[in-house]
C-alpha cells in the first residue's frame, strides 16, 4: 500500500473515528530514553487502554518498559492468535484502535490469523511484534522470520523499523492509516536492539505527513444529488447497509434517512444493528440464511442504495442470476476498490458514511419532491407478502431435545433490555445467533465475517468485556470451535473478564454437516466429534462455574442462573438437536431468491 499526504493532528483523527485523543506535548528539552520507552510514550499518546500479548526474547525491552508504567493495561494471553482477536473484539465493540503485542518468529506467525480476521472486516489495529537485531535479520536467526513479508498481504500497511528515532513517528502513521479511511489492521515489526538503544525523545508528533494516503471523507455533492433523484423516483426501493455504518459510526444518520423516507432496509452480518431489527422497517439479515422478504427485496427492487456493504458472495450469491433483474444501484464506500468491483453500479459515491449520509438527508430535506407514496405502498404489501412465507419459523419438535434457536431466543427475550454485547465463533451457531438475536443497536454484535474465523469467541468475549465491565457480555459458540481457544479460560480468571459462554453443543462440525448433508450425500466425512471433554469439568478445572443442560424446560433457568451470577464466568453447555440444520438456506452458486427454507425442499 502507498501511503499518501495528509496532515492530521491525533485530537482530529481520533475525533473522526470516535477515539478519545490524547496528544503528548512537544517536551521544552529532548530526554534520552530507550526505543521502547519511546513506544510506551507513543501508546500513551495514542490514547491506549490495554494491550493484550504475550512476552518473548525480542520484546523484553518493551515488557520492562510496560513495567515501568502503569497508565496502560497488559493482558497476558494464553496464546498470540488470542491477543489479537482480544484486541480486535475491544476494537469493535469501541470503534477505538485495537493493540496487540507479540514476539519474533512464532510469535508473529501464532498471530497472523488474528491479524487477517481484523483485515477481512476492516478492523482498526496496531499489532507490535518483536524482531531479531537488525545485524541478524536475514540470517535465518533463532526466532526469525519474514514478519513485513508474511503479513503483507493481510494488512492495511507494515512497518520494520530499523532505528529508534523512528519509532514515534511510525507510531504516529500505524495509528492514523489504522484508524482512517477504511480502517485496517497495521503491524510496526520492531527488532530488538531498536527497543534497547537510546534516542532523544522530543514529544510525540502532534501532526502526520505522508505521501500517497489521502482518504477521500467528504463525497461528491453532484453524485449525492443523482444518488437523491433515484431514490425520490423509486418506485420499489431499497436500502442495502453492511459494516462500513458500523465502522464510520453512522448508524444514527442511517435511522434518519430511513425513517425519512420509509423505506425497507435490511443489514448484512456485519452491519446487524446498524438498524433496529425491532422496527417493522427492517426486513432482517439478507444473504445466503437471510430471510425470504431481505432477498426478494434485493433480487427485485428497482433503486437499490448499498451503503458501506460490498455486495460480497455470501450476500448476493450467483452474480449472473442478481444481473438478470434490472435495477439502478448507488454504492457509497469509503474504498473506491470496493465500488463495481463485484456488481456494476450506476451512481459511485466515495466518501465517508456519515458525512455521506449527512448530507443526503439534508438534501432530501430540502427537497420538494417526495417519494411516490402509492408505489412505495404497494411495494411494502408485496413485502408483506414476501413476509408471509415465515422464512424464520422453526419447529420445536416433540419437546424433548433442545432446539438452538430455541437458546438464542430465549437469550434474546431474557436480555433485550440490558447493555448487552453478543459474540460469537464461526458455524450453525453463528448464523442462528444472527438470525434470533435482534439487535437494535450497534456494535453489539461481535463475529468474524469476511475470514470466517473459528476460535474467536472467547476472545472477543475478553475484549469486549475488558472494554465494558458494567455490560452483560455472552459468547455464543459450538463444542468446535470453542475449543480453538478454550486456553482463554484461564486468561478471563487472571483478569476477572466474567464472561457467559453458551456452546450450543451438537456434537458435530455442524456446518460441515448440513453441507454435507446436502451436497454430498449425507457423507459425515470427519465432522463428527467423537471426543469431546466434559466441558462442565473443565470449566470448572479453569476457576469458573460449568452448567450442563439438556432439556429445553431448564434453558431459560440455566441462563438465568448464569446471569445471577454477575462475577463469575459461566460455561453452559447445552445439548442440542444434531441434526437441525440453518435455514433458510442459498446453495452456493445459486441465485439469492433460490432459497431452502426447510428440510422439506431437499
């Protein structure tokens, strides 16, 4: 990535992306300090809370200098992929800039999944990883490796810095191109010997210039008008919004506009919350297990306005089949790569979502003309229709075995009204945590999306919590992937993170499974797990509180009980139906409205 001009004190950029700022003052007389009490200064600067990591030989200087400070918080991980997913879920759930630290070698390799999941969705980040001494690198030294070469390809930008005097200023840019633009996860590789030698420190840079990084905010005026003009003359319109809301924290200016004009809209996985999903406006999640009435909307509207989404292939499925239907698009996104770069669309509008937004509803309300009201009305009874269909309806069986929506819902129902922040892996419970808990506001949904990451939950769960102890903060996984992670129980008893883990446990790979189901055959080839631990014991082996539960009639007591006890985590395994599978369901390489809505279409 080429890094472009752009002059932005700390308090500004901080400001744009919702971060408190903290500027250090230009010191009247330089101090000598070591390259990693330079660091430490540069965090503080920047505003840092925690940094989650784990120690090695090429970042002892910098553990001695966090050592020697107390205004920012080390968490001490289990395993690095956990430090970054930690950090990435604080990230999240605060819009503030992520922090990891991690050694040399398999440090920095341990961490690369963490690194590509915050990549993938566009997470703001700062991951510091340790190097051999700048004399040893390229001579395959004890814990070497290529760290700007490996992660190249999974981050917004790399640093290797090769002398202290550099590092503030690196800092500065790591946290501005991180939180800028379309946010991104930065790693500063910094060897050893720079932590360890003395520099004149002078304060922290108070402004950035780079060459090359200019991240467009404000979009231009005569594409919002011809976005404004397509949308007043919609006859069956729809709004189409994803996680870049979320990340430009736009999701009050969304409301507006919606409520202004009254259309439907829908959210992708990543932008749930964005809108209320208890509002009769909202059409649910889209997409390949999003609802009958999201996908219809989307195949046959006529003005679509996709706003900070990226029309990626689990959203509209078969491009040829989402082409077949006429319909004018506007695109807003801060990343002109991301506009047409799948679906071709009519009125490109690069700039940031909120200022975007902004200003379009100032347009509309001043504008004398106004949507066509007996075609959007007759547009909301085809949806109504659309709706009929209960594309989210499920059975509880004969009551005996307990159905996982069933446990979502009743989560759901149990906690709607308290502070409550959702995580979860990657799996059949993902998409039914999605489907059953309808969030209303934003950044309360906490997964991983683009890389489909298993092993997050737990992790998430830390840094979120860490980032809001007063809320109620529950992890919603599979007996597989919790157990990618599970090490983490021991780091949420160090630091008292109470965290609430329910592992819809069906014994399976439970994805896996239904695609095998009905792709191959029903041929179950390795995704039954035929050795699971009593994860009761080993709750309770790592400090905390373990619940079994395996009849439907003591889920809603089981989560209750969990909840009393607001200092403790809690493991909840529940014991749920093997074979219910996610519908509704898009095949891949289907179009969007080719849909399974239940085990009776296949």
């Amino acid at each position: 990535m080429e890094i472009s001009k752009a002059e932005i004190t700390s308090a500004a950029a901080a400001n744009a992306q919702g971060q408190a700022a903290h500027p250090t003052p230009s010191s009247a007389e330089p101090v000598e300090l070591m390259g990693s009490e330079v660091l430490m200064k540069a965090l503080q600067a920047e505003g840092t809370e925690f940094v989650w990591g784990y120690p090695g030989g090429a970042v002892l200087y910098i553990y001695d200098a966090l050592y020697k400070q107390d205004s920012i918080q080390h968490v001490l991980v289990r395993h690095e992929q956990a430090a970054v997913h930690a950090a990435d879920g604080y990230a999240r759930a605060t819009g503030n800039v992520g922090v990891a630290l991690v050694t040399s070698g398999p440090g920095l390799t341990n961490a690369v999944t963490g690194i590509a999941t915050a990549y993938m969705d566009s997470i703001p980040m700062v991951i510091i990883s340790g190097q051999v001494p700048t004399a040893a690198i390229g001579q395959d030294a004890f814990q070497e490796c290529d760290t700007v070469g490996i992660t190249r390809p999974i981050v917004k930008h790399n640093f290797l810095v090769k002398d202290a005097r550099d590092i503030a200023m690196t800092m500065k840019k790591a946290f501005h191109i991180a939180r800028t633009g379309r946010p991104g996860p930065v790693v500063v590789d910094i060897p050893k010997d720079v932590s360890f030698k003395k520099t004149l420190y002078a304060g922290y840079p108070q402004t950035v210039e780079m060459r090359s990084y200019n991240p467009v905010k404000k979009g231009h005026g005569g594409q919002i008008r011809k976005a404004l003009q397509l949308l007043l003359n919609a006859k069956r319109p729809y709004i189409y919004t994803g996680g870049g809301v979320l990340l430009s924290n736009a999701s009050q200016e969304l409301r507006t506009l919606v409520d202004l004009l009254g259309y439907p809209v829908t959210n992708t996985l990543m932008g749930l919350g964005a809108y209320p999903a208890s509002d009769p406006k909202f059409l649910g999640m889209l997409g390949m297990h999003g609802t009958w009435e999201a996908n219809n909307a989307m195949q046959h509207c006529d003005v679509l306005l996709a706003v900070g989404a990226r029309f990626d292939d689990r959203v509209i499925g078969n491009v040829k089949h989402f082409a077949q239907n006429e319909r004018k698009i506007i695109h807003i996104d801060i990343d002109p790569s991301s506009i047409s770069k799948r679906v071709k669309v009519d009125v490109p509008i690069v700039g940031d979502v909120k200022d975007v937004l902004t200003e379009l509803i100032t347009m509309i309300k001043e504008s004398s003309t106004k949507p066509d009201g007996g075609a959007l009305e007759a547009w909301w009874k085809t949806i109504a229709e659309w709706r009929g269909r209960k594309s989210m309806a499920y059975s509880l069986g004969d009551g005996s075995v307990i159905k996982p929506q069933y446990v979502v819902e009743t989560l759901w129902n149990m906690t709607k009204d308290a502070d409550t922040y959702i995580t979860s892996d990657v799996g059949q419970h993902q998409m039914w945590a999605a489907q059953y808990y309808r969030f209303d506001e934003p950044r309360r949904w906490i997964n991983s999306g683009g890389l489909g990451t298993m092993g997050v939950g737990i992790p998430y769960a830390m840094g979120v919590k860490m980032a809001r102890p007063d809320a109620e903060v529950f992890c919603i996984t599979g007996e597989g992937s919790v157990q990618m992670c599970i090490q983490e129980l021991s780091t949420c008893f160090q630091y008292n993170t109470p965290i609430k883990i329910c592992a819809l446990n069906n014994r399976y790979l439970g994805m896996v499974r239904q695609w095998q189901q009905i792709e191959y055959s029903s041929r179950y080839s390795h995704s039954y797990m035929d050795a699971l631990p009593d994860f009761v014991k080993l709750a309770e082996a790592y400090g905390h509180v373990g619940l079994l539960i395996e009849h439907p009639r003591d889920v809603e007591p089981a989560l209750r009980e969990a909840r009393r006890l607001k200092d403790r985590t809690v493991f909840m395994d529940f014991r749920t139906d093997p074979t219910e599978n996610v519908f509704p369901m898009v095949q891949a390489g289907k179009g969007i409205t080719e849909m399974l809505l239940g085990s009776e279409d296949l």
